[in-house]
C-alpha cells in the first residue's frame, strides 16, 4: 500500500514509521522545513524508545521517506493519514480543529484517485464528516472515502503499542474503505490482534471515552490517596487490593501528583465541551478535569509543609520534569504547576530530567539544570521526586541525605518507602496516601 501521512508530530511520526515496517511505501509530510531535514538526516524531533533505530532500518530499506510536499504525498496513495495537532481551544475547552481542516482542504485539491482519508488525529465527534466536507468542497469530483483510526499509544512504549496493541478502532462507512483499511493493517489482522470496525462516530467518542475512563482511575486512586493519609491507610496496599479485582485492574491506579501528557488533559476538556454542546453534561469528566487540578496544589502543600511553611530562599531539588517517564514531553506535566509556584515563593529550585531539558529550558524559567540528583540534592533542603524514570529508582538515599542541608523528602511517586529513607538519614519523608 502507498500511504501518506499528514504530520510529523508523536502520532504522525511513530504511526508512519511503524507502518513502513509493516512493509507499506509511506511518505511523511510536514510544513516545518527545519522538522523535515532533521527526519531527513535521520534525526529523530522527540523522545521515544526504538524509534530512531526503527525510521532508520526503514529509511533504508526504501519504504519510508520524508517530504513537505503534500501534493506529491497524496498522488496516488491508497490512503492519506491526518496526523495533525488538535490542541485545546483557548477560551472554551473544546479541540481545535484548524488544522485537520486545512489539511483535508488540501488533500482534496491533490488526490488523483481514489483515496481513503483517515483521521489519525483525535477530534471531535461528528468530525470525520466535517472532514469529508472539506475535501468533497475542495474537489467535487474526488473518489474518496473517509475513516476514523484513533490512536492508543503511550508516550515511551508507542512501538510496542502499535506493533501489539490491545485492539485497532476503524470507524468507516462501507465496505470499499474497510478493505482498504484492512489491507493496511493485515499484519495484525494475521497475527489475531482485535481489530474493531464501527461507524465514524463510534470511533470518535471509542478515543475519548477510553481517555476519559483512564483519567478518571488516575483521579479516583488520588481521591481515594488524601483519604488514605487522614484514616491511616496505605494507598499502595488499597490499590493492590482493589486492582486484582478483575472488573477493575491494576493499570492506572498509582497516586502521584495528577495526570499530565499530551492527551488526557486535552481530550477530557473537549469530551466535556462536547457534552455540554449537545446538552448532556459529562458530570463525572467535569469532576475529573477540577479534581486533577486540586491534586497538584495538594502536591504542593505537601512541599511546603516539609519546609516548615518558610519557601522563600530555600532550596529545592526536583528529580524529573516530564509528565512521565521514558519521554520528554513536558505537555500538562505536574511540574508546570509545582515548579513555578516553588520558584514564585522564593525557593532557588535545582532540575535534573533525563530526557526532559530541552523542553523544559523554555517552559521552566529561573531555575537551575543539573545533571543528576545528587547534583539536584546538594545543599537542598527539600527534595521532590515528580517523574518516576528508573535512575531516580535506585538512588542511595543515604549519599543523597549527606548531600542535603536539611535531608527531606517528597516522594511524589511512592518510590521509596518511609521507613527505608528515614533509616537512611533523611529527617522527613512525604509520600502520598500513606
């Protein structure tokens, strides 16, 4: 199959070059010139395990490319991938589609043949037809179809996602789309991973629905945290107990500091804004999104507590910026809200982030980088772990201690373990719900 793909952002970019591997010709297509180089010379624009390994294999084999040529992308594919940003709208909460529309404008002014055009992008419901709109007023005489093929993959394990993933969603309207759509993804289709066909619709609300659910056990299990800490429970043993329940599962019921990244933030605003639209309000999303907000001034307070309610002229060492691990995606991340509060009282706040510097420089002025955490930890008296990356996983604490001025901790990801930190020379140890 020839396949363009419209973008060369996380989706764009991790969707193409894994498409290439299926044994698929696919051309990349982006309107940043210095974005297409870099591709072009076998750089990578962001962080994620395998990727740069993987674009290079299929460069080389001759089935992935990189171009900012649309029309020449477009000529002849089978299908043509919409990979754009849906950013939050400033002032209502709702996703911004100027970009997906620009792009199906232009698509159907380049098609020479019949052609599906997929939203890969995540959008509104009843935005495929939107799109349709655009490309049939773009050309009135173009054979194409439209599908919707939202995507489910998590920032640092988005090859394995792709290549395995739990199931495949196509929203399409007839049988010669879904042909298509199942030539593309015959690799899967072989290997007998889920591929579920649904209308446009469907589709659409299938990614904001899951997005949603999964914040909601993110904001659950920190509700469920705060109350742990007054009763005198332990949030980990509650989790524990609750996850092997088979209706409800392990996965996503860590507390920490509130979710962050490039989607659920994003996307429970604009199901919420869709609810209220169509005036059915999504009362539960709408608790989620003002809860979600609440836990970051709560991670906060927990700071502020152990440095005695004196931040001015203190110092802090962060351990970890990026709103996860194994990426260096700052969208949303706990840290935007925490670190400038910290800066805004006083504090001189210290930075160490494997991946995340680079980003971070612009979005957290006045603070210090460092290049590990015991440069972090050095004369701090207070030290926040906000990202759980693995190297912050097996720090001696006792030498990160000795380093301190005053060796306190805020465990925001329950790392470590009170007892184990304090027999370790620390003098307070925060973590949350325990």
């Amino acid at each position: 199959m020839k396949i363009a793909m419209i973008g060369t952002g996380y989706v764009g970019l991790v969707s193409g070059v894994c498409f290439s591997d299926f044994g698929h010709d696919v051309l990349c297509v982006d309107k940043d010139p210095a974005k297409i180089d870099r591709l072009r010379a076998g750089e990578i624009p962001i962080f994620e395990p395998g990727l740069q390994d993987l674009m290079a294999k299929n460069v080389a084999a001759g089935r992935l490319s990189f171009s900012l040529d649309l029309a020449e992308a477009v000529a002849g594919a089978d299908a043509v991938f919409i990979a754009v940003g849906t950013p939050t709208r400033r002032g209502d909460g709702h996703a911004d589609l100027r970009y997906v529309m620009a792009a199906a404008e232009e698509i159907g002014r380049a098609m020479t043949g019949y052609t599906v055009v997929v939203t890969k992008s995540t959008v509104p419901v009843g935005t495929n037809r939107k799109v349709a709109e655009a490309v049939r007023s773009a050309n009135p005489q173009a054979d194409f179809d439209i599908a919707s093929n939202p995507e489910f993959l998590r920032e640092g394990a988005a090859i394995d996602d792709f290549m395995r993933p739990d199931r495949v969603v196509v929203g399409v309207e007839n049988d010669r789309a879904q042909k298509v759509m199942s030539d593309i993804y015959r690799p899967l289709f072989l290997r007998e991973f889920p591929i579920v066909f649904t209308g446009l619709e469907s589709a659409e609300m299938i990614k904001y629905a899951a997005n949603a659910f999964l914040a909601t056990k993110i904001t659950f299990i920190n509700e469920i945290a705060a109350l742990c800490e007054r009763v005198g429970a332990d949030v980990k043993s509650v989790a524990k107990g609750i996850g092997l329940d088979g209706r409800i599962g392990n996965k996503f019921l860590h507390a920490g500091p509130g979710y962050g990244g490039s989607c659920f933030p994003k996307d429970t605003k604009a199901l919420a804004r869709i609810g209220q639209e169509h005036a059915v309000p999504m009362q539960i999303v709408e608790t989620v999104i003002k809860v979600n907000d609440q836990v970051k001034q709560r991670m906060l307070d927990k700071i502020i507590d152990l440095l005695d309610g004196q931040v001015n002229g203190k110092t802090v060492g962060v351990l970890g910026v990026t709103f996860k691990p194994n990426t260096d995606d700052m969208r949303d991340a706990p840290s935007l809200t925490i670190v400038p509060a910290l800066v805004g009282m006083g504090a001189k706040v210290r930075v160490t982030d494997p991946e995340g510097q680079r980003e971070g420089e612009a979005l957290l002025p006045h603070v210090r980088w460092v290049e590990n955490a015991y440069q972090a930890a050095q004369g701090a008296d207070v030290v926040v772990i906000l990202t759980e990356w693995n190297e912050f996983r097996a720090l001696d604490l006792a030498k990160l201690a000795r380093k301190m001025a005053t060796p306190r901790m805020a465990d925001l990801r329950n790392i470590y373990n009170r007892e184990d930190a304090l027999a370790a020379g620390f003098a307070a140890y925060e973590g949350v719900g325990r």
